[in-house]
C-alpha cells in the first residue's frame, strides 16, 4: 500500500483516499488528475474496497482508456479482464452488444461513423425525393444528433412549424431506416443504452449493484446525455469520483456542457470537493503563458497552478511568410531536438485543423523524419479500407444497406445508378432491405445484382471456418478490390493499406484476446443470450463469468461478440490510434482536440492566425472566443519542457491562399515568458482571418516578407464585396447557424463589416453575430 501512494502530494493523497461518496476533483492541466484517477482504482481494488469488475472508469478516447489500463497493470498486478474502463461510446457498444435482444438490436449490428451517418442520411434524403438545397443532409444530420443528445426521439421533438416538421418527419424515417438496416450511429448508441436502462429495471438494477465505484476524467467535456446516463448507474447509492479542469472544456460545439459540473455537485451532494494547484508537468515560463492567456476568459470556476520546475526555456514565436516555410523551420527545430536527444515520440505538432497537416507531413517526408498523424484521415476512414470493411459488414449483416451501396458498383460490376434507384424503391415499397429488393429487379439489372449478392454468399461461405485475419485476407482477394487497386496507377498504398487492414485485424486479435484460431463469426459462446437470463436470476457474477467466457482478455470494447463483430466496432470506434507504426519513434502529429489529456517535452503549436485560431466560426461571439482560447490553454499546457509558437501571413488552405495576420492570443501572452525568432511587429488595426480571391493580398504580400508592412487602411471588407450574404436578414427571419443549430433575428445593427445580428437560439439563447463570420443561413 505505501508504494501506491508514495509518490502523490497531499492533496492528491486525500483525493485518492477519499470516502466511497460522490467528490469532484476540480485542477488545472498536469495536476495529476488522470494520475489520481487511476491511482484511487488502484487504491480501491488492494484495499478490497471494490473488486475489478465492479470498476466503471470513463475516459474520452480510446488512447487514454488504453493507457490507463497499461497504467493500472504496472501499479497492481492485476487482470484487466472484464474491467468496464472506456469511452462512452465504447462501455454502451459492449453493454448494447451484450443485451442486443433486449435492446432491439439485431445481434450483428453495425455501427454507423459520422461519415457512414451522412451518406445515410443522404440515401434517404434522394429515396424520398428531398430537395437537398431546402434540407441540407449536414443540417439534418446535426438536427438528428442534436435531438438524440438531448434524449429526444422523433415523436418528442417539439415543432411548432412546417420546417421543423419536416425535420422531424426525417428524423423518424431515419431512425426506421436505420433500424431496417440493423445499424446504430454513435449518438444511437449512447441513447439506447441509456433508453434500455432505464426501461429495464432488472438490467438497471443488475449494473448498479455491479458498479459501486464510477470514476469518470475529463468530465468538463460530457454531454447532458452521458451525465444522465452516468445517473442512472450511479442509481441512490452509489458514488461517482470525476475529475475534470473548466479551463480544458473544449467541446460545447458538441454539446458538451460545463454546467454538468455544478449540476453534480448539488445533485450528488458533494462535500468533497478537491482542487489540485501544483503542476506537475510544464516549465514556468510555459505555465505562466498558460495562466495568463486563460485568465482572459471570464466564465472560470477559477484556479491557480504552480510548479516547482523553474522557468526553464522561453516560449518560442516564430513568424512565418508561408505555410511552407513555417513548416521548413519546425522541421529544422525539431531537428535540433532530436540532436540533443529528444525522442520523437516526446515531439507533437499541434494544430486548430485537420487540413493544416498536410504541409508538415510534406516538408517531414522531405527530411526523412518519421511521423504519425493523429486523426485526420485515419486509417479506417480512407477509402480502401472503407471499401473492404463495407464488404466484412455484408459478410456479418446482409441488411446492412450503408455497406451494400458502398460495394455493389465496387469494382465496378455494370450496376448503373438507374438500377440502383430503382433498387431503392422496390426496397421502399416491399420494406425490405437493399439485398432481398434484388430479388423484385428483372432483366440485365436483375441477374448483374443477383451476382453481386451470389458473390458476398460465396464469400460468406467460405470464410465460414477462417479466423479473423485469414478472412480479411481472402476478402481483399475474392472481393476484386486487390485486383482492381492492382490495376490502379495509383494503387499500391491503397494495397498496402489493405495488407496493413489484414495486420490490423492480428493485432486485434491479440490484443482484445480472441483465440487466435477462433472462427472469425461463429460466437464462442451465445453470451448475449446467457447473459440475459442471467441478470434477473443468478445476478452480478454470472454475468461477469459469461462476459469474461466470452472474450478472455477483453479489455476496452468487446465483450460477448465474434471476432468480426468486434473488429467491426473497433474500426467504427477507433481513433485510428493504434495502426501501423504504433511504437515506432515517431514525431506526433494531430490537432489541439486530439491532444486532450496527452504530454510532450516539446510542443509546436501552428498556424497561430486570426481566423484560424481563434477560429473564424468561434470568434465572433464571446462564447466561441472563450471555446477557443481553452483551446489554446489545452495546446499549450500539453508542453513540458519546450514550447513553440508559429504563424505565417499566408497559407494555402481548401485550395485557396490565405492572407493571415498573427492569432489575438499573442497580445494576451506575457511577453516575458516568450522568445520571438523573429523580428515582432506591433499589430496595427487588426483584420486578419479571411480567404482572399480579389488580388490585393498579393501586393501586401510582396511588400511584406517576414516582417509585414503595417496593413493598408483601405482594405476592401469581405462583407462589402459579398453584400449579398446580409440580405435577407430582418428580424423575426428564422436562422440556421452549424454551431448553435436554429434561432430567430431578434435584432441588427451596423452595416457593412461591423453588420451583427442578435439571434435567438433554441438550444443556446440570445448570442450576437458577427454576419461577416458567423455564416448564418436564411430558414424559410
Ligand atoms: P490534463 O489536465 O492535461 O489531463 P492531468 O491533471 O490529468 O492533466 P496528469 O496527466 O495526471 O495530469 O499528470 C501530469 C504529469 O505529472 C504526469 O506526467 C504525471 O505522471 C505527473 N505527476 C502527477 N502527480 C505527480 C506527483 N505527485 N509527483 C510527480 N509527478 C506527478
Ligand atoms: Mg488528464
């Protein structure tokens, strides 16, 4: 015991060691938060306060679940088996999959990501003749998501219009849609675990006495959905330990709501609530960039944090002429660093977007720095291995109709979009999936779709004896898509990737600890159907010894699921963490968002342009601005030893060249704390953030070089030259915004690029819009 808690200061010792009641451990970055976390489960299983399966830790990626489970083994020599430590989505995938039935789920049902969603949604959009310019798939798709994170289904939707209407009517044909096909997007999944809780009450109570102990970090960021669901585990008795900073909530444009820290500590009656202000992590001079950029921001449940590590080295500014440029110093500071002994791996590049990426990538392939990115197009989401995995879906769920449109032309096999429409309608009309439709569909069309289906059964067939990763071999072959890349002039990374799709399901395997030779579909055990009966009559441990039966080792997300199904989930869920290189001494690449909860001794942040960060949709009402600058708190805070800041005046970004000035957040850092490599030009009249087409960026830019004149008076605004955008906008006209979803006008005032629009939101009240940033679009 003495070992585990030898190394926590006294705060931390009492967060760790607190009473089993309710408590909210509330700390800046690097304070230890996670530390603590995992250090109290620890705690918790060697006193026997709760045995392992009666831990429900959440995390909020995939990473951090992993990494707490590697945490917890070199604390404790313990079996992680059958411990419930997650994501949300992943810990309501395992509970759905192991009470699919009372669920109403089919047993191989599919998970839908937020790309599969809008194709979708999209299908259904065409199927029933919508006019996608009136009812965009993206607007819906938020109105969907939005609707389900606040518990809502269609005939619970409030309309008091026929727009809103309309959506809901859409909403309802999505859900039957979606059920049709037996697949669940990620908001579906938290929703039905939280609908199948509190509708079953021997499976509420069953989890409830399971779970004594529910530890939850980053806790800034749930959703009203998820603390409800959290609730209803919690049930009265027991408690929930969240750790969590205010200053890190960085996901409200997803619903994320900081409120659920106020509204825990009254409904849970917490008397313990625990602030950590030593930090552990980062040098002075980064902490104090840190603090002070954050004390901007004036909604904070307000907290310091110190370090004890010295100032240690300045923070770096860098001021770039072009995004390439930009890229060629970071490459040559990094390496600098990998000189001194840095390893790549401690490095990471930062940014506000995913796009961003793509030129540092390019000037690392040039200097033959090996690189990982973090999301982005991840692994499984480029279109190779989409492709393949729509083929494995079909594999397990014929009625899986996302998957049977992604492959059916894919190698092209003569199936035109004539006969797929038509396809579609006599699914609609016999209420049938895509794959029995075929069988309505006469002539050539007919017999070219009967041989597509003819296809996936032999496949089917088989493979029926293989494991998992000899199924994944053989599909790539048997598919035509190994045959049809071949022939690509561009195909072999896309083949590789198809080998790597193969390496990926091994290490799957292994990792999630399926037998090895175990049938990739044939269920070890029916443990869906064992585990039912088992909550109402033998209670917590049987269930615990069907789930564990089921997938010995399961850690994160699978329990009671073939090896398919499973990776199949595991490929809808995955962050794209663990692919190819994972291990390799890489430099780390990913945006601020992905960096959550992470730390490294050296921390590029780029792109520090107005505009981009803060980001043009955030900026122009305080609320986003505030979103952005904790953006910028996590980025910085990331950074243990060396921290470096870079912008460049112009970029090319969406195919078009920036003109940028220098983000707002340098003004709001102490210059003390920082080291600017290149000459610093006081700001002039601030106007930076917007896409140039119209020539003048051109001229500034040849003057400009590194050190930029100061910015011409007259600048043509970028709402003058697109007067056309405000028209339209009177009070009472009903808006659409992507962030803050619908409102009304209630006011405008100032024309030109000073023109704002107060607007009513149904979901986030009255906020003030900038019209030239906020992007609102006209409703009928
Ligand atoms: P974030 O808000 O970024 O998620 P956090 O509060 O979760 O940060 P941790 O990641 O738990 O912080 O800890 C930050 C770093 O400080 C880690 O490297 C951790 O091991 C270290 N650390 C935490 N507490 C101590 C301690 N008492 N002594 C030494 N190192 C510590
Ligand atoms: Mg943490």
């Amino acid at each position: 015991m003495p070992d585990l808690l030898a190394h926590l200061n006294p705060e931390q010792l009492a967060a760790v060691t607190l009473p089993n009641e309710s408590a909210l451990i509330l700390a800046g970055a690097g304070s230890g938060k996670t530390r603590v976390l995992i250090t109290r489960i620890a705690w918790l299983i060697e006193g026997r306060q709760a045995s392992p399966s009666g831990i429900l830790g959440v995390t909020f990626t995939n990473k951090a679940a992993k990494e707490m489970l590697t945490r917890l083994t070199t604390l404790l020599p313990i079996n992680t088996r059958g411990m419930w430590i997650g994501t949300f989505h992943g810990l309501c995938n395992r509970l759905l999959r192991t009470h699919y039935r009372e669920a109403g789920l089919p047993q191989a049902f599919q998970i839908l990501d937020t790309a599969d969603q809008l194709s979708s949604i999209k299908r259904l959009l065409k199927g029933l003749n919508v006019d996608e310019e009136k009812y965009p798939p993206k607007n819906l798709q938020y109105f969907i998501n939005n609707a389900k994170e606040e518990a809502l289904r269609p005939d619970q939707v409030e309309a008091n219009d026929a727009f809103n209407r309309r959506f809901v009517e859409l909403y309802a044909a999505y859900e039957a849609q979606c059920q049709r096909e037996g697949v669940v997007d990620f908001a579906e999944l938290l929703l039905r675990s939280y609908e199948l809780l509190t509708r079953d009450v021997a499976l509420r109570q069953h989890y409830q006495a399971r779970f004594s102990h529910i530890l939850v970090d980053e806790f800034q960021d749930t959703n009203r959905l998820q603390y409800a669901w959290l609730k209803l585990l919690a049930g009265a008795h027991n408690s929930i330990f969240a750790v969590g900073d205010d200053d890190q909530s960085i996901y409200a444009f997803r619903g994320a709501n900081v409120g659920n820290m106020r509204d825990f500590e009254r409904e849970f009656h917490v008397r313990h609530l625990i602030k950590l202000e030593q930090n552990y992590r980062s040098h002075g001079h980064i902490l104090d960039a840190a603090n002070i950029l954050i004390a901007n921001n004036s909604k904070r449940l307000g907290k310091d944090l110190r370090t004890d590590a010295g100032y240690g080295e300045p923070v770096r500014v860098y001021e770039a002429a072009t995004d390439t440029q930009e890229a060629g110093w970071l490459v040559e500071e990094m390496r600098a660093l990998i000189n001194q002994g840095v390893s790549r791996l401690d490095i990471a590049v930062l940014y506000r977007s995913n796009a961003q990426s793509r030129v540092v990538e390019h000037a690392l392939v040039a200097a033959g720095i090996a690189y990982k990115v973090y999301g982005g197009l991840r692994f499984f989401e480029r279109q190779e291995v989409k492709h393949a995995l729509a083929y494995l879906r079909l594999i397990d769920n014929p009625t899986d109709d996302t998957a049977f449109m992604r492959v059916v032309n894919f190698p092209t096999r003569g199936i035109g979009a004539r006969s797929l429409e038509q396809l579609s309608d006599l699914a609609r009309a016999h209420n049938c999936p895509l794959a029995s439709a075929v069988a309505y569909v006469t002539g050539k069309a007919g017999s070219s779709l009967g041989q597509f289906l003819h296809l996936i059964e032999r496949i089917r067939a088989e493979t029926r004896l293989m494991n998992l990763p000899d199924l994944v071999r053989h599909l790539v072959q048997a598919s035509g898509l190994a045959a049809h890349y071949q022939n690509e002039r561009e195909g072999q990374d896309r083949l590789e990737n198809l080998e790597e799709l193969v390496n990926a399901a091994s290490a799957f395997i292994s990792e999630e600890g399926f037998r090895r030779d175990a049938p990739a579909r044939v269920l070890p055990m029916d443990a869906g159907a064992t585990a039912a009966p088992a909550v109402a009559d033998a209670g917590a441990d049987m269930v615990d010894a069907v789930l564990d039966a089921a997938a010995p080792g399961a850690t994160t997300l699978v329990a009671a699921m073939t090896p398919l199904a499973g990776f199949l989930s595991h490929a809808s869920l995955e962050a794209g963490d663990n692919q190819a290189q994972a291990g390799q001494d890489a430099v780390q690449l990913m945006t601020i968002h992905a960096a959550k909860g992470l730390e490294f001794t050296a921390v590029f942040v780029t792109g520090l342009e107005e505009g981009l960060f803060p980001h043009e949709n955030s900026a122009a009402e305080a609320d986003g601005l505030e979103e952005e600058r904790r953006l910028m708190y996590v980025a910085i805070t990331r950074a243990k030893e060396r921290l470096y800041l870079s912008f460049a005046q112009s970029r090319m970004l969406h195919g078009q060249t920036r003109y940028n000035v220098r983000s707002r957040f340098f003004d709001e850092l102490p210059e003390g704390a920082l080291k600017w490599l290149t000459a610093k030009v006081e700001a002039g009249a601030r106007w930076g953030g917007r896409s140039d087409n119209a020539g003048w960026g051109k001229d500034w830019f040849a003057r400009g070089g590194v050190a930029a004149a100061p910015v011409p008076a007259a600048l043509p605004s970028y709402v003058e030259r697109n007067r056309a955008a405000e028209a339209g906008f009177r009070v009472g006209q009903a808006v659409f915004h992507t962030k803050f979803g619908e409102g009304t006008v209630t006011g405008l005032e100032g024309s030109g690029a000073d023109a704002r629009a107060q607007v009513n939101f149904k979901r986030h009240g009255q906020k003030w819009l900038a019209l030239s940033v906020a992007k609102l679009q006209l409703i009928e």
